[in-house]
C-alpha cells in the first residue's frame, strides 16, 4: 500500500508518500498563505521524484484541522479532487493526532498544540499514541495550570510549542523537542494515514468534512450583524 498525505493547516504544509517499507519522498516548506499555488506542484514533484504516477497511490491522508480556515480548504479540496478522479479513499486525520503519532514513541504524555492565536490553543492529551481526553480550544494558562500536578513529564509538540516555549518552560515537567523537530511533518500525517487504512479505515471524498474547531472571522462577522439586525 501507499499511501499520499499532505497537510496544509498553517503556515508550514507540504506533502508526503510513505508505502510498507516506510518514508519514499516528502515536501515540507513554510509556505504562509500559497497553498493553492504550492500544494499541487508540490505533489506533482514529489511523485516524480519518487518515480510514481497519482494512480500509484492506494489512497489519501489529508490534515482536516484545526488551523488555518484557507489552508484547511485547499488541502481538502485537493485530496478530494485526486480521490474523486481515481476513485480511491481518504482517510481523515486531525492535527493533533499525526502530532501524537510523529511522537509515539515518547514513553509519556504527549500534548499537541496548536496555536489559536492570542494565547490560547487547540490541543489534545495522548499516551503511546491513543487519546486519553477530546480534542479542545483553551487559554494556555488554563492548560498549565491544570497540568502543574502531573507526576510525569509530558511532551508538548506542534506549532503551538514552538511559539509558546517560554510559557512552557515555566513548568518543570515540560519537554518541548527543537523547533525542527517540534512541528507537524506531512509524513506523519501520511504515515498514520497508512496505518489507519491497514485497519479498515478510509472514506469516500463526499464524506469527508473540516475538523473546525471554533468560527472563522467570516462566520463571527456574519453572526454579530446578524444579531444586531434581530435586535
């Protein structure tokens, strides 16, 4: 099997191949706001490099979210038009999971972040690669303190991190990996994407849906002229 994932839910996306032996080929670029003009290059590139044609590849891994409202649109819109065309299967996966999957390893808790702007977040509690809460929207101060009792260290990872690190080193339990390595890598995205899909997992392009986590400044917008004219 091989599997094509691409994520482009921030500013840093790109793609990637993985099939049964491992990694093939990956594409990973701080991209801010192209990811209409750069995601299908990207993937055109990495599959040539790689000596592989899209009808190659057993089924897609897309980050559905949460993050960026456009990029989340584009990397759907992409991976449903390639499914659509061949008639292969997506399978869906949030940031916070490919994050916990690119550390599973990590012998205890795993805390993915994802930046949601003015210091608060988007994150999710995992242990050897399996969720232990749902997937929320928080102020990072909440967070902390809610973990300053944990008798165990826990990583934090994602772009989240990264930005806050020095919130984070307020708590002695915290390890936060170099910015490199910290951030959310398309082959984790792809290399869950296959294990999923060994397990049954997948669905068809129409059935597939943005993992929102909160509305966009659009949606805000609409809703408070809307209340004003109900007023």
């Amino acid at each position: 099997m091989i599997v094509l994932g691409i994520d482009t839910s921030s500013e840093l996306g790109g793609a990637a191949v993985v099939s049964e032996q491992g990694l093939v080929a990956e594409y990973f670029l701080r991209i801010h706001n192209g990811h209409s003009e750069r995601i299908v290059p990207a993937v055109e590139r990495l599959l040539s490099d790689s000596g592989l044609n899209l009808t190659d590849i057993t089924a897609f891994a897309v980050v559905t979210g949460p993050g960026s409202f456009t990029g989340i649109r584009v990397g759907l819109a992409t991976v449903k038009g390639f499914a659509y065309s061949l008639g292969k299967k997506i399978v869906p996966i949030t940031a916070m999971e490919a994050l916990a999957w690119q550390f599973r390893g990590y012998p205890h808790l795993i805390v993915p972040l994802i930046d949601a702007r003015r210091r608060e977040v988007f994150t999710q509690a995992f242990r050897d690669g399996q969720p232990v809460n749902g997937a929320r929207h928080c102020k990072l101060s909440d967070l902390l303190a809610e973990l300053a009792d944990c008798s165990e260290p826990v990583l934090f990872s994602g772009q989240g991190a990264v930005n806050y690190r020095e919130n984070l080193a307020e708590l002695p339990q915290a390890v936060v990996p170099p910015n490199e390595q910290a951030v959310l890598r398309p082959s984790s995205a792809a290399g869950l994407g296959l294990d999923l899909l060994r397990r049954g997992a997948g669905q068809s392009w129409d059935e597939v849906l943005p993992f929102y986590m909160r509305k966009s400044s659009a949606e805000y917008q609409f809703d408070t002229v809307e209340s004003k004219d109900e007023s």
